[in-house]
C-alpha cells in the first residue's frame, strides 16, 4: 500500500480537520486582542482566548485535544503570561493520577473476565423478565462503577456486548426489523444506566474527580465518602424510577425472557471456575474501596489508595507492568488534562472566573440563593446540548457556576457535589454528550426521534430527583 493512502490517510483525516482548527485558531487570535473589561488582567485575557479557542476546537473535532494542549503551553509560554513552572503546573494535581491509576487498575476487570462473570451472575438471578432484567444489568453497572472511572469502558467492554448478545438470541435485530422486541429497551436503558451510575461514586467517570480538584481550589474539600453520601438517596430513587420509566414509556414486545438466566449460565460455563486473578482482582478492588472511604483517617488519599490497588494488581499478576504503558486512553488524558486543569486555575487568579461571575450573578440578581440554586443547575445542565464532551463542559462551566453559588449565599459543599453530579449526567438527553451514547446509538436499535425525545424526559426526572430530592437530602444529612 503507497504510504499515505487508505487506512493512514483517513486517520490522519480523523485526527486532524484544516478548516475548523483554522477557525479555531482564528477565533482565539481575535480573542488575544480585543480589548477586556475591568476586572480581567491582560494575562487572564490571554487564557481565556486560548481557552475558549481550545473549547471550540474540541466541539469542531478539528485536532486532538493534546496538540491543543500542546499549543496552549506554547503560547502561555512564549509570551511570558505564565511562567514554564506554572504551565506544567497542572500535570502535579493529584486528580490526573487519580484517573490514570484507576484506569490501569480497570485493566483488570476485562483482563480477568471479572466485569463479564458478574454481569453474567446478575442475569443469571434476574433475568426471567424483561424489566427486572434491565436492572440486573443497572445492578452490574452499579457494581463495577467505583473502579472503573470510564463509562465508555464499562459500556463497551462489558455492558453493550452482554445487551447484543442478549437481543440477538431473542430474535431482536435491526436488520430484521425486530429490534422493539427487546433490544431497544436494552439498549436505550443501558446507556441510561450508564450515567445514572457514573453520578454515584467519585471514581465511577473521570469528570468527578477533576471536579473535586475544581471546587478545592475554591476551597471546597470533598471526600470519597461524602460523594457516596450525598448521592445515596438521589441515586437509589433515580436507579429504582428510571428503568421502570423507560419500560413504561418504551415497553418491549417480549415482557418475560425465561431463557436468559440459562445463556447466562451456559456463559458462566465456558468461562470455568473462578480463577486466582478474579479473586486477587476482587481483594484489591475491596482493598480500594475501604480505602477510599476511610482513607482519609489513614492519612492515606483518594489517588494514593488507586496507587495501592495498581501495586496490588501487579503483584499479584493480575495485570502486567507492561500493560499499564499500553493504557493509550490514560495517558493521553493525562498530557491535554494537565493544560486544561493548569488554565483553569490561572482564569481565577487572574480574576476571568470572578469577573464571569459577577456577569452571570447580576442576571439572578435579586433570586433567593435556593432559587438561583436550582435555576443555574437546569442552566448548567441543560447547556450540554452544545457540548460533546463531559470533560469539556466540566472545565469550561464548573469553576464559574460554582462560584457564583458560592457568592449568593448557597452552601459550597452541597453547591459543589450538585454541579459535579449534573456534570456525570448532563448527557442524558443527546447520542453524542459522552462517548458511550454514539456506542449504543450506533447499534440502530433506536431511532433519532425516540433517542432524543425518551432522553429528554428522562433527563427531566432525573433532574427533578437530583435537584428536588437532593436538596432534601443535603439538608437532612447537614450539608445544605
């Protein structure tokens, strides 16, 4: 094959789009220039435009986020608006490697067989009607989420396959015109399982824990075991309602599956007994779950207790030291998160976040702070619909909404976990706010029409339980 054609010439074509990175880069020189009101510093101007200039880029899809990175450290640089200390300042936060960690830990769930075998339990016991199911596989979800901090991952490795195989062997297929048979309300509940679980733990998507370095440079401090107790009403409410919601509201043609707890079994079968790296893989994911929940008493922190669980996995031979390099999707996150976690923190030292907030806070002026609570929370939410990535609308909207919160009175804890819940489900209503939704929307089991209009009116309840109960909840367990 000539160099540079078929498949080489597509992916370059993927990863790289001329025109929207020139308009891109068009917009962030215009922004370099204009002239700033009172209150944002030459420097915080500067940001800001390589910021909003890097945002646009990642909505267009017109080059990795990386080579943005990249450039952005280049130009911070090479026009002294930050010191070299200080642009690489955002690659020694500890949530980077939070996320890096609990990634490679995740190595092990697939690599064993784990996730698959407990997937397959819960079939296996809850599997003879269609509904209960579907939360089997949301009780799976529930299970594997605190240690693997990738929704994507948990979909496509060990959810979204289970769901094909499932529809296929009742006959549901969208190539036969059979997909309402069961596949479609498989389909359409498991992507929505998928986010509802990536709320609950700090360790379930990798937008929690950037959000909680987010709100500790505001000083607000949040711990593994506050999250999990904040969300544990709203959450249990919502995994109980939703699934019902949807099977009401998209009700499959087959109601009982008597067979399924038996393919489970057979599946159960050809994987064999439970092997010695399940067990190690199941010690050290217990391992760092009390550890993240007592850590803090230890003296030992979130990311140091994922540290603990890697070291664990290759020790027991779990996992490979070379498999941990190999972890493409970590590191990558780790060189364009460090810039974005680097730019967000120099946006308020240079006083762009106070200044935004002033501009947003005079909007709800005059708004009791419970109102403008729940008002800047449909806002921020909502706002998704113009975004492509959690991580995205994570760094771009948390720091500014959660200061406005802050300064109208509202509790900065309850404040914090609020927004950074939201940002784990914000993506509810579209097929492209999160990579897992072009995964199950790409299977064609569910049309547009039915995709965007059950997210919507799920995405309503779920608010309406997050906010509505939730404040509830924060107030009776004293954060609120």
């Amino acid at each position: 094959m000539a160099e540079g054609s078929g498949p080489e010439r597509k992916a370059r074509q993927l990863a790289f789009k001329p025109i929207p990175f020139l308009i891109s880069i068009i917009v962030g020189t215009v922004l370099w220039f204009i002239h700033y009101p009172s209150g944002i510093s030459l420097q915080g101007g500067h940001v800001l435009a390589l910021f909003l200039a890097t945002i646009l880029g990642c909505i267009l899809n017109a080059a990795p986020l990386g080579l943005y990175a990249f450039i952005d450290l280049i130009i911070l640089t090479v026009t002294h608006t930050v010191s070299g200390e200080v642009a690489f300042s955002g690659y020694s936060d500890s949530t980077i490697w939070l996320i890096v960690a609990a990634y490679c830990a995740a190595i092990g769930f697939t690599k064993t067989g784990l996730g698959l075998r407990i997937a397959y339990l819960f079939v296996k016991l809850f599997g003879k009607r269609t509904l209960t199911l579907g939360y089997a596989l949301v009780l799976c979800e529930l299970v594997i989420s605190p240690a693997i901090p990738s929704n994507t991952a948990r979909g496509a490795g060990i959810i979204f396959p289970i769901i094909q195989q499932l529809a296929k062997s009742y006959g549901s297929d969208p190539k036969l015109g059979t997909s309402r048979k069961i596949g479609s309300f498989l389909v359409i509940l498991g992507f929505h399982a998928n986010l509802l679980t990536s709320a609950i733990f700090l360790t379930a998507i990798s937008t929690s824990p950037i959000a909680v370095s987010l709100a500790d440079k505001l000083g607000v401090h949040i711990s593994w075991g506050q999250w999990a107790l904040a969300g544990l009403l709203p959450a249990v409410v919502s995994l109980v309602v939703i699934p019902l919601f949807i099977y009401l509201v998209y009700k499959p043609e087959i109601t009982k599956m008597p067979d399924a707890p038996a393919m489970a079994q057979k599946e159960l079968e050809k994987m064999g007994p439970v092997k010695r790296s399940e067990i190690y893989m199941l010690i050290s994911f217990l391992v760092m779950i009390l550890l993240w929940i007592f850590g803090n008493a230890l003296g030992v922190s979130t990311t140091i207790a994922a540290f603990i669980g890697v070291t664990m996995l290759v020790f027991f031979g779990v996992i490979k030291w070379s498999d941990i390099p190999e972890q493409k999707s970590a590191w990558n996150l780790l060189v364009w998160l460090g810039p974005l976690l680097m730019m967000g923190a120099q946006l308020n030292r240079f006083g762009v976040i106070k200044w935004f907030s002033n501009v947003v806070g005079a909007q709800v002026h005059g708004l009791s702070w419970g109102v403008a609570f729940v008002v800047l929370g449909l806002i921020y939410y909502y706002s998704h619909y113009f975004f492509t990535s959690l991580i995205i609308h994570v760094n771009a909207f948390y720091t500014p909404f959660l200061a406005i919160l802050i300064g109208m009175g509202a509790p900065p804890v309850a404040s914090a976990l609020y927004l950074a819940f939201l940002t784990a489900l914000c993506a509810q209503p579209t097929n492209y706010g999160t990579l897992a939704g072009p995964l199950y929307f790409s299977s064609e089991y569910v049309s547009s029409k039915a995709w965007f209009s059950i997210g919507f009116a799920v995405s309503a309840l779920t608010f309406a339980i997050w906010t509505g109960l939730g404040m509830l909840w924060w107030h009776i367990i004293g954060i609120m």
